[in-house]
C-alpha cells in the first residue's frame, strides 16, 4: 500500500513536472553569437513564463532551408524560425505554413520604433511573414592608418574613392615595404555574392532598385543605375583596385583579404565591428561611413541590405508559447542582448554602455539609411531573372568591354526578354 | 540428404547476408530512386508530403538551359582530359617504380605518390589554392624567382582548368599509380625476355607485351577515372567555385548552386543525367575493354 502511495505521487510529481515544463525550439543560422543571444533571451523569458526554456539550434544557411522546409512539410517544425526575411519568403513559398503575425503585430503596444519600411520588408502576399527583430546595416570602411599614411579624408565621392584606392595600390600604406596592398576588397565568386556587391553600390548611392522598380521595368539601363554598373563592373576590370583573385573570391576569401590587412576598403557589417575592434582582427583600425556617392544630387547611405526576423510555423509545436516568444524578441532586454551578442537591433531606445565607436555608429545610426528593395516581394518571376542576371554578370567579369554603355544596353533588352518570358 | 545440406548451407549463408544486403539497397538505392524521383517534380513542392509532378519539365528545362549544356560540355571535355592525362603519366611513372634500376629508392617515390590519396582533399585543395594565389601565391613565387611570368592560376579563364587539373593530379593519380603497379608486380617475365631474345624494341615490347597484361588495371583504373572525373566537385567548390565566369562550372557543382536555390527538381534531374552518363560510358568502357583482344 505504501509502495502504491509512493509510486502515485512520484507519477503525479512527475507529470506536474512535464506539465509545467516547456520548450521552444528556434533554428537559425547566426551561429555561435547567436546561440549566446539566445540563451541570454531563453534567462530573461523565464522570468515572467516560469518552467519555459529557449533551445536555439544553428545550422549553416543551406542547411538551415533545407532542414526548415522539410520539417514544416512534414510537421515535425520547431517552435520558431529566424532568418533573414527574404530566406523565410523561400520557407512560405515552399511551405505555405508559416503563421500571418499581422493581428499579432496589431494588438502590440511598443512597436513605435519600426519605421514603415521595417514593417513593408516584413510582408509578403499581405502577410506579415516575420517580426522585424534586426535590421542588417552596412557601411562603408576604410583603414585609419592608411588613410593617414596617403594624406588622405575619408571619401565622400567616387572619384575620391577611386583616388584614394589607387594610392593604396601604389604608396604601400601598410609600410611594409612590399607592393601587396589593394584598395578594395570585393568578392564575386558565386552569383548570389557578385550581385551583393552590386546592391551596395547601388544602394550606397541612393538608388532605389538594382535590377527592376515594382512595375517590373528593368531599371539597369537608366542613367543613373547605368554609371553606377559600369563603375561596378570596371572596379572588377579595368581599374586594378581589387585583387586578381577576386573573381573567385567569395566571403571567407574577402574575409581574408580584408582582415589580412591587404585591402584599405571594404564593407562593413554592423555584425562585423566586434570581431574586427578586437586586436586579433584589425584591432579598430577602421573607420565606418556611408557608401560612396556616385550621382550629383542624390544622397548616398549606408545600406539595410536586410532585415532578420522571426517567423512561427503554423504546425509548431508550441504555437501560443512561440507567437509570446517572438513578440518578447521585441522588448528592450531582448533587443539589448541582440545588440550586444549579434551586433544589431530594431530599437536603441535603452542605455548602450560600454560600445565602441564603431559599434555605437550601427547601434544608434544617425546617418542616410536606403534600404534593399526586396523585388521578390512584387514580383514572384524575380529569383529567376535575378539568377539570370547573375549570370550575365559573371561571364562578363571575364570578358571586359571596350564599350561598356553599349554592353549594359543590350543587357538590359536581354533582361526584357526574359522578364517578358518569366511572366507569361 | 546432399541436397538437403546444400539447401541448409545456403539458406544459412542467405540468412547472413540477408541484412546486409537489405541495408545495401536501403543506403545504397533508396536515396538514388528518391533522387530520380524528386527530379519529376515541382521544385517549390519536391519537400512537401504531396510533391506536384511535373513528369519531363525539369529535363526539358535544362537541355533549354544554355549553362546547363556548356556545363555538359565542360564536364566531358575536363573528364576526357583528366582520364587521359592521369592513366598515362600514372602507367609511365608505375613502370619508372617497378623498374629494376629503381630497386632501393622505389619505396621513397611510392610513399610520395601516395601520400596524397589519403591527405583530406579539402585541406589538399585549400592549399592548392594559396599556391596559386595572385597575391602570395608560391607558384608565381617560384616563376619569379627564375625570371618566368606569372602563371594566370585559377584567377585567369586562361588557366583555370589547366590549374585545378594540376591540383587534381596531385590527388589522384598516387590511386592510379598502386592500381598499375600490382599489375606490374604480376607481369609475366618470361615474355619479356622472349621478346628481348627476339630483338623486340622498346616500344614494340611495351605495345604488344607490356599492355595487354595490363588490361585489368587499365580498366579498373579508367572506369575509376571516368566516374571520378565526371563527378568533380570538391576541388571546383573549394578553389574555383565554378569560375572564372563559368570556366570550371562542371555538372556537379552547377546541380549543387541549383540545390542550393532550393531549385530540388532541376537539381536533381541534372544529377540524374550525370548519372545515367557515367552508368553508360562506365558500363560501355567496361563492355569494350572486356571484349577487345588487347594483343
């Protein structure tokens, strides 16, 4: 009878125990300092949903598509996804269940810090697909040092950029006494990283779209998007500003280059500052700015080249748990933790101690911000004309022209056509 | 009662061998036929529990796709170069190390051929790719060093294929070389001397002596090759990443960047092309080795 009493009452602890006990599981892609971020997050939840954990597991993004889809499809979904927007439009494309937050977001009080923008980029289809948890900002940097030993500003202009890179081709900034320094480090190995780079100049100089407007005309052979191309693909050519190997450099070899102090210019994520203000990296030797102007008239930026965000499968385990979750990725502390583990947040309306120049640049910006245009959003043929034009790109890195302006005319007929194609 | 001991001899055996023989078409064929099958349907619903099948739509989609046939072309011409360029410098140099005059110093050149078989290909290939780096690259170092120009390495659409063929080499060819000497190691020696008896030459002796013994390490070695070939993957993904433009854009690496744009049903059915490819000329090299009188 005792044994029987005994045993009842372990069983009913037991299930207390498995009752009270949940929880979330969120996949994402950012790593280390993501996991960290997390755990921070995972503390702070518990304290107002007692007996709640937060286990956040990253996978290398291409994984991190694959594992999602297959998991959605097959209701076996984690609690919650995070990524950047366009990859969860991918997950919605090849799932159709993930969670509308717009009555979520609605019934949100402290909110005010998005700007119409942020919320934009977080809809897809008149869904709100994500809750816009960090903006991706990235600027321009440049090497202090060097830029001291050629006597020259931070530059403002193309024109200066080009003179200023030229001068840390030729004048051996590092001091080191061998001719093995570039003026920027690029990279454009696969496609997807070759039209990044493109995006940032594009973007950088206060343009609104890198291939086509949300009316679907393709927008490369206007004036202004036309300089800025052919300035982009003669950076690859004909200036001799980059390393001959970047045509098969891609982010680690740009890494390398850039953290292998042998390139003055370079871009700058707001996810980057922490490791390169540490003296193993470039030891804040760097200093950030806006990318540079290439039209007269037009205000150049830095760049939102994306916005990270949480995305709640509809099969998900927990899906009330989950949806309170992502709401708290919204609060102050939630916010303060992303800024101090991952580098980036929505909002900078609490106290930021102890942040380096650098960090405090991204981390309360008060510069031109221009964020990327996410044509995939408008225009679901997209990815396959960007992929097209990836291509074009590419091959062309290889093959430089005398007439540049006649090159990109014909490219963008080529693009018409295939736009044309994909929309019938 | 004989008869009955075989039956329980067998039927022993086909319990032993039956697991694993279960297990070799679980992890064996099962992910190839869901690979073919995935390459019959829509890419955006190939993960989902009710995929939408397209029947040829992905085949007829990248025989109308220009990159997916240069990258065919590439890929056969890279293959019919590297089989070619490997077999012969690996039989000539297992004939270098089965020579008699090599009789003391053989083991120090084998272990140096083979070393890179079993050396990871990642951290071999990465080290390739420094070597031939623009920027401090100890290939144009050494060129240099002794007045010759730079070597356009992977950087040059040039060079590029000359520059990962090289590196391939490298790893492969040590696999070539031990293949062609155990079948060096059982050559018939009494031919050889017949044929010196009756003043055959060099070549003559090679062509109609050397070579037909040979045959089962030719074909072993040039079904290996081909399939080894037709396949390259890590040394593009590592060092070139399909380029310069599109100059080492080989089937498997462009199949894979597919993959990777979640595009699982063109993906899959390039991969089932170059499957059925090296399932033919593998089968058809074999077939024709086999067959041919090699006296």
């Amino acid at each position: 009878m005792k044994l029987n009493a005994l045993m009842g009452a372990t069983a009913l602890a037991l299930c207390t125990t498995t009752a009270s006990a949940q929880e979330l599981v969120v996949w994402h892609d950012l790593g280390d300092n993501g996991i960290a971020w997390f755990d921070k997050m995972s503390e702070v939840f518990q304290k107002t949903n007692p007996g709640v954990t937060v286990t956040s597991v990253s996978f290398p993004t291409d994984q991190w598509y694959g594992k999602s889809i297959a998991a959605i499809n097959t209701n076996t979904a984690p609690d919650l996804i995070y990524n950047n927007y366009e990859r969860v439009i991918r997950v919605v494309n090849q799932t159709g269940k993930i969670k509308d937050l717009t009555e979520t977001f609605g019934a949100m009080d402290d909110v005010g810090f998005l700007t119409e923008s942020d919320i934009g980029v977080a809809t897809y289809n008149d869904e709100m697909i994500i809750l816009p948890v960090q903006r991706v900002q990235m600027g321009f940097g440049i090497r202090d040092s060097w830029l001291d030993a050629v006597g020259e500003e931070f530059p403002e202009t193309w024109e200066d950029t080009i003179r200023v890179a030229k001068k840390f081709v030729e004048e051996d900034p590092d001091g080191n006494g061998r001719a093995d320094t570039y003026g920027l480090a690029l990279q454009a190995a696969n496609p997807r990283d070759l039209i990044h780079m493109l995006d940032l100049y594009t973007f950088g100089a206060g343009l609104r779209h890198t291939l086509i407007d949300p009316d679907g005309e393709i927008t490369i052979d206007q004036p202004d998007h036309k300089a800025v191309l052919i300035e982009f693909l003669k950076t690859f050519t004909e200036y001799g500003l980059v390393s001959p190997d970047t045509i098969t450099h891609s982010f680690p070899e740009m890494y390398q280059v850039i953290e292998g102090n042998r390139a003055g210019m370079f871009r700058v994520g707001d996810w980057n500052v922490k490791k390169w203000d540490t003296e193993e990296s470039l030891n804040g030797d760097f200093r950030i700015g806006e990318w540079p102007a290439h039209i007269n008239g037009t205000e150049n930026a830095v760049v939102i080249g994306g916005m990270r965000g949480v995305a709640v499968p509809e099969n998900a385990p927990n899906l009330d748990l989950a949806v309170e979750f992502a709401k708290f990725m919204l609060s102050k502390e939630a916010q303060a933790a992303s800024l101090q583990n991952v580098g980036a947040a929505v909002r900078g309306d609490f106290e930021i101690e102890g942040l380096s120049e650098r960090r405090l640049y991204f981390a309360q910006p008060k510069h031109t911000l221009n964020a990327y245009d996410f044509p995939e959003s408008v225009h679901s043929f997209y990815p396959e004309l960007e992929a097209e034009f990836h291509r074009e790109l590419v091959e062309i890195l290889v093959d430089p022209q005398d007439d540049w302006d006649a090159y990109v005319e014909e490219l963008a007929d080529r693009m018409r056509e295939k736009r044309d194609a994909l929309m019938q | 009662m004989l008869a009955q001991f075989k039956l329980g001899k067998s039927t022993v055996f086909y319990l032993f061998a039956a697991p694993f023989a279960l297990l070799t078409i679980v992890m064996g064929l099962w992910p190839i036929a869901l690979s073919i099958q995935t390459s019959f349907t829509d890419s955006y619903t190939a993960l989902s529990p009710d995929p939408v099948y397209v029947g040829l739509s992905n085949y007829i989609k990248i025989f109308n796709d220009p990159v997916f046939l240069k990258s065919a072309w590439l890929t056969l011409r890279y293959t019919l170069i590297a089989v070619l360029l490997n077999l012969t410098i690996a039989l000539f140099y297992a004939m270098f190390l089965s020579s008699s005059v090599l009789s003391r110093g053989a083991w120090l050149f084998k272990l140096c051929c083979f070393l890179p078989v079993v050396t990871p290909d990642v951290a071999g290939f990465i080290v390739w790719k420094w070597m031939y780096s623009s920027d401090f690259g100890a290939i144009n170092a050494m060129l240099n060093a002794i007045g010759l120009p730079d070597f356009g390495g992977v950087s040059s659409v040039q060079t590029a294929t000359i520059a990962i063929l090289i590196a391939e080499m490298w790893y492969h060819v040590g696999f070539y070389i031990v293949i062609f000497l155990a079948n060096f190691a059982m050559l018939d020696k009494s031919l050889d001397e017949a044929a010196m008896m009756d003043n055959a030459g060099f070549w003559r002796k090679f062509y109609k002596v050397t070579l037909p013994q040979l045959r089962p390490a030719i074909t072993i070695n040039m079904i290996y090759a081909l399939i080894q070939f037709l396949k390259t993957f890590t040394v593009v993904v590592v060092i070139t990443k399909g380029g310069p433009g599109t100059t080492t854009n080989f089937i498997s690496y462009y199949a894979y960047r597919q993959f990777d744009q979640a595009q699982y049903g063109t993906a899959t059915a390039m991969a089932t092309v170059l499957f059925a490819v090296i399932m033919v000329l593998a089968s058809g090299l074999y077939w024709y080795s086999q067959r041919r009188d090699w006296r």
